[in-house]
C-alpha cells in the first residue's frame, strides 16, 4: 500500500534530523567542482554523491536528500541504484522538478521558476524511480523597487500549481519561496527582508489555498529572515532566530507539519547557530529543520576535493556538519560541541 503523504512529510522533518539538497544542476555542481580543481564528469558528480549518501552519518541525521534528474537515475560504483542506497540509510528520496529561474518577461530583474510543462508525466516516471518528495524554488530577489507584485503572484501561483500536481502524484512538494540574501541587490537590511518574507509567504498560503494543497502533505522550505550579503547593518544571530520565528508564526498556518530552512550563502556555523536559536524559542507550531545545500555540503566537497584516498575524510566532514546541524533542529547545538567534535 502507498504511504500517505501526510506520513511522509512527518517522516522528511523526524525530531533532530533534515534534509540533504544534493539538487544541484550540473551547471551548479560544475561551477562549485571547478573552484576546488575537480573534474565535473557524471561519474566524478556520482562519486561525490555516492560518498555523502554512504556516509554512517545518514542514518542518523538525514531524513531526506534531494536529487537532481541525472542523480536519481545513477547507480552507485558497485551497481547499486543510489535511490537504494538512501532509502537503506532510512532516508527518503525525492526530486528537484524545477526547471530553473527565467527571466520574467516585462519584469526587468525578475524571475519566474519554469517546469509544470508535462509534470504530470513526470511526476508519474519519478514516483516510479522511487521518488516521495519533490522540491520547486522560486527566487525572490530584494532591492531597486523589488520585488514587484507581479513576479511574487506569479512564482506563488507557479508553487501552488507544481504543489498540487506533486500531491496528485503521492509525492510530498517542498514548497520553497527564497527571498535572496546573496543576489545582485542585496543591501536591504534584516527589516526589509522582513516585509518582502511575510509578503511572498501570505501569498504563497494564499495561492496554496486557492489550488486546493493539503497543507498536512507540504514541508515549507523558507529562507530566515536576515539581512542581505552587502547590508552594512548586518543583525544579530539573535535577532535573525526572532524576526524569524515571528514572521513563520504570522504566515505559516499551524496545519503545515515542517518547516525545513535553506541556507541561502550563510557559513556553515551561521547556518546551524541560526536555526539552534529558532529552535529555542520553541514550542513552535510545526517541526523545524534544515534543508541546506551548501552549509551542509562545502566541507564535505572540499575535504574530498576528488580524490578517492580523501573519501573517508570527506565523509567525516559531511558527518560533522551533518550532527552539527541535527543538534540545532533539537535546539541542543553548542559552540563547544562545534569545537571539540571538528
Ligand atoms: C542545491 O542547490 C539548489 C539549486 O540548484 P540549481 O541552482 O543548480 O538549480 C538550491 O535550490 C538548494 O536546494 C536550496 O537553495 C538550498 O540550498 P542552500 O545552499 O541555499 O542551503
């Protein structure tokens, strides 16, 4: 019998686990390969895949990874599908459906998120490779009169519409609405950021609502509410954990089981210090978690930098970040514990 979707979403935000973005495009992964010297090939973007979903660290503190279309059809060095090896490490597979940020036409500096062409089908041949959640970004830029109404109702509608066709499906949508912290902008102080976060995520509910998603079968994947890259007036972590905390209590209806944060361009530690602290300010009406990408994977590639005699070290570093982040999701993450496990 197929697992509910309700039963997965609980399952991808488990107490003191989250969520491995492995989802790079591989214009994203060569990009981040090429800076540390390594070779992108499929096999050489399989092998850095295979270490991590290998890495004991899984079992413990993943609850999900997300691949991108080229990963979930790959087999591990050995033949096994890298799907099987996920799910052996009690996490759950799913799948970036997003065709990527586009150019929005007649909104200049904006984007909209492509992809619901055939995603019907698609959703169907992924279920079938063993996918049970699915992820779609849209990206929200800050600065120079952005973002416009337009482009926000837009990419919201485009959340609600993929969310939708992904629960038809049995497949859980990770509905993720980044309001970026790192784009060409990127001045606006944590307040701004603030006001732009409580509009995109009203209107990502409203349109939710209005395609009729269950929101008991979505996890949200929010950026925190921080100030832009280039903001002279950068906050404190505090004040990151609280602006935070309330702006997902005003938005975020209490039916929504999990909230699983992307990382956006912060450190490692800012990352993980940021979301202990949300957790603190508990008891909160959903679970809270990471879903990051590059706070979780940096260290990891770069111990690994390619070479095979590193893949041990390379799972350790990804089996450091890895707990590191798993106590913060529990609210129990230290500066000590940072140090004396690294
Ligand atoms: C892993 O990176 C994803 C984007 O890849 P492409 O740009 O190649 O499509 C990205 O959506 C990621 O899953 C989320 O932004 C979270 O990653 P970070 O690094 O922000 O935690």
């Amino acid at each position: 019998m197929s697992e509910r979707i309700e039963d997965i979403a609980k399952k991808m935000v488990a107490p003191g686990k989250g969520i491995l973005a492995a989802d790079e495009s591989s214009g994203t992964i060569t990009k981040r390969f090429e800076k540390l010297g390594i070779t992108s090939t499929a096999d050489s973007r399989r092998d850095y895949r295979e270490m991590m979903f290998r890495a004991p660290a899984m079992k413990e503190h993943i609850s999900g990874v997300i691949l991108y279309d080229e990963t979930i059809r790959q087999n591990a060095a050995d033949g096994t599908p890298l799907v099987k090896v996920i799910q052996d490490a009690g996490a759950v597979p799913g799948i970036k459906v997003d065709t990527g940020a586009k150019d929005l036409a007649g909104f200049p500096g904006e984007k909209i998120t492509e992809g619901l062409d055939g995603l019907r089908e698609r959703f169907a041949e992924y279920y079938k490779l063993g996918a049970r959640f699915a992820k779609w970004r849209a990206v929200i830029d800050v600065g120079n009169g952005l973002p416009t109404w337009g482009a926000l109702k837009a990419n919201a509608h485009a959340l609600a519409r993929y969310a939708r066709l992904a629960q038809e499906a049995g497949i859980v949508p990770i509905v993720e609405p980044e309001v970026i912290m790192d784009g060409p902008n990127s001045t606006h102080d944590i307040d701004r950021c603030y006001e732009v976060t409580a509009w995109a995520l009203d209107t990502v509910f409203d349109e939710l609502f209005e395609q009729r998603v269950n929101l008991e079968g979505i996890v949200l994947k929010p950026n925190m509410v921080i100030a832009g890259q280039k903001s002279p007036k950068q906050a404190s972590a505090q004040e990151v954990a609280e602006k935070t905390v309330k702006v997902l209590k005003a938005s975020v209806p209490g039916a929504v089981p999990g909230i699983a944060f992307l990382s956006g361009g912060q450190s490692d530690e800012q990352a993980t210090e940021h979301l202990n602290l949300i957790r603190q300010l508990g008891p909160l009406p959903w679970e809270v978690t990471f879903s990051y990408g590059r706070a979780l994977q940096a260290a990891a590639m770069e111990t690994w930098k390619g070479k095979k005699e590193s893949l041990g070290a390379g799972q350790k570093a990804f089996a450091h970040r890895a707990k590191m982040n798993g106590l913060a999701a529990l609210g129990k993450w230290t500066s000590k514990a940072e140090k004396e496990a690294a």
